[in-house]
C-alpha cells in the first residue's frame, strides 16, 4: 500500500502543477479577449484568430483542470446528503463511483479523442473561419484532460482504499478536501448549535 500510495502522491502533485497553470490560462484569456475588444472598437479591425484562441485557452482550463478539481473536491457533490453519512459510506460511495462511472467514461471519452485529434493532426485540418487558427491543439486537449482526470481517479481511489482498509486518513474529512459549500454547511450547522446551547 505504500507504494500506491507514493504513486498517489505523485499524481497529486502532477494535477496540482498542471492545475495552477491553467489559472493563468483564466488571466491569458481575459487578456486577449480585452485586447481584442480594444482594437476592434478603436480601430475597427478584429481576429477571428484571436477569438479562436480564446476557445482554445477556455477549453484548456476546464479540461486540464479537471483532475485538479477533482483533487481538491471541487466536483458536484451533494453535501446536505453526505455530510449525513458515515465516514466509510461516504468513501464507500466515491470507491463505487470512481470505479462504475468515472472510469468508464474517461475510457470511453479517451478512446474517441484520440482518433478524433490524430485525424485533424494528419490533416492538418483548420478552422473554416478566414484567419483561423488550426484545430489539432484544441482536439488534443480531450484525451490529455481525460487522462489527467482518469489519473486523479486512480489516486482518489486508493486514497479511499487506503482509509477503508485502515492504512491511511479521510481525505475527504480534511480541510482542503472539502468544498466551499460543505464548509459552509458545517459553519451553518456549529452556528445553529451554539444559538441553541445559548437559548437554553
């Protein structure tokens, strides 16, 4: 178990590298997008090459962030229901998911990403838009965020093997695994308690 454990952390650390550096990708866009407004307003000239690698930078985020979000909890997550359950049920739970759902569907998107970017690298094939930019880069997105995603998967799985089995924390008990909603909640939830241990 230490071992994978070891590999978990190296790809915690991956995802985090690869995470923070699509942030700038965020302050890139925002950039060029003002850029681009600029000069279309003063000077009456636009790029559709611009605009396109606006599209190019905001699918990066959301697909090279993917793991990352998945690292730090930031995934959809039903926190009413389960801040209401176990702490194995709730590992139990993500152990099941990542296994039936994520997976699954990382392969399958994997599997028809790769051709999808392999046919438009070979072809070379670009944007119809005049002075648009190619279009491999932004296919090649898909199975490189998917991977990432699959990867995370492979490390969130055995740290919740790892807990199950008695060899390693709740991840999902610490702080910086818990999203803003569920931290939220639990303020809600301590506030509500002391006002009621006061009314007494």
């Amino acid at each position: 178990m230490n071992g994978l454990l070891k590999f978990s952390k190296g790809v915690d650390g991956l995802n985090t590298v690869v995470g923070k550096a699509t942030m700038w990708l965020i302050l890139a866009t925002t950039i060029i997008s003002a850029g681009n407004a600029i000069v279309r307003k003063i000077f009456n000239v636009s790029s559709n090459g611009l605009l396109e690698i606006q599209w190019y930078l905001f699918a990066a985020v959301f697909l090279l962030g993917a793991g990352y979000g998945f690292l730090k909890n930031s995934h959809v997550r039903i926190d009413f229901i389960s801040s209401k359950l176990s702490f194995r049920a709730r590992n139990w739970i993500d152990v099941l998911g990542i296994v039936l759902v994520l997976f699954p569907f990382c392969a399958i998107i994997i599997s028809l990403g790769w051709p999808f970017f392999m046919q438009a690298f070979t072809s070379g094939e670009m944007s119809q838009n005049a002075g648009g930019l190619i279009r491999w880069p932004a296919y090649v997105l898909i199975p490189i965020g998917f991977a990432l995603l699959m990867l995370q998967g492979v490390s969130e799985l055995i740290k919740r093997i790892a807990f199950l089995t008695g060899n390693g924390p709740d991840v999902l008990e610490s702080d910086d695994a818990k999203s803003d909603d569920q931290k939220k909640l639990e303020e809600l939830e301590a506030q509500t308690a002391r006002d009621l241990a006061g009314a007494k």
